[in-house]
C-alpha cells in the first residue's frame, strides 16, 4: 500500500470500529506517525532492513521511534 491508501485503510476501520484509537502496521519502510481526527496511524519502519522501530507504551500513550545501532563489525 501506499501511504494514502494506508490512511484511506485506517480511516475505513475507524468508521467500522468506533473504539479503535490506534493503527499499527507495516505499510511502509520508513517510520511514520499520522495524528487524524478519527484514528492514529503508526508505522514502525523496517527494524531488519532499515534498522527504524517504534515503541508503543499504553495506556500512557507514549511512542518512542528509535533506531538499531550497527556493532562495530558492521552487523
């Protein structure tokens, strides 16, 4: 998908389920974090390849994107 089809994904849910405040998913390689007015969409990136994560702490509702460091040996 692409990021506005995600958006578009995310949207459909939150009219389908109206309890739903949080979408996390693998649309995308990179990292993103979309605040609408219906839902927020959360992408936590591609920890393998890109080496980008999210951390999701709730209820407090605090997200933390990172990044994994390379070792000295490259991996």
């Amino acid at each position: 998908m692409s990021e506005y089809q995600g958006i578009q994904f995310a949207r459909k849910l939150s009219k389908q389920f109206h309890r739903v405040d949080f979408v996390l998913c693998g649309l995308i390689n990179e990292p993103l974090y979309e605040e609408g007015e219906e839902i927020t969409i959360i992408n936590p990136g591609n920890a393998r390849n890109n080496r980008h994560f999210v951390t999701i702490c709730l209820p407090r509702r605090e997200i933390t994107f990172g990044t994994v460091r390379l070792g000295n040996d490259g991996c």
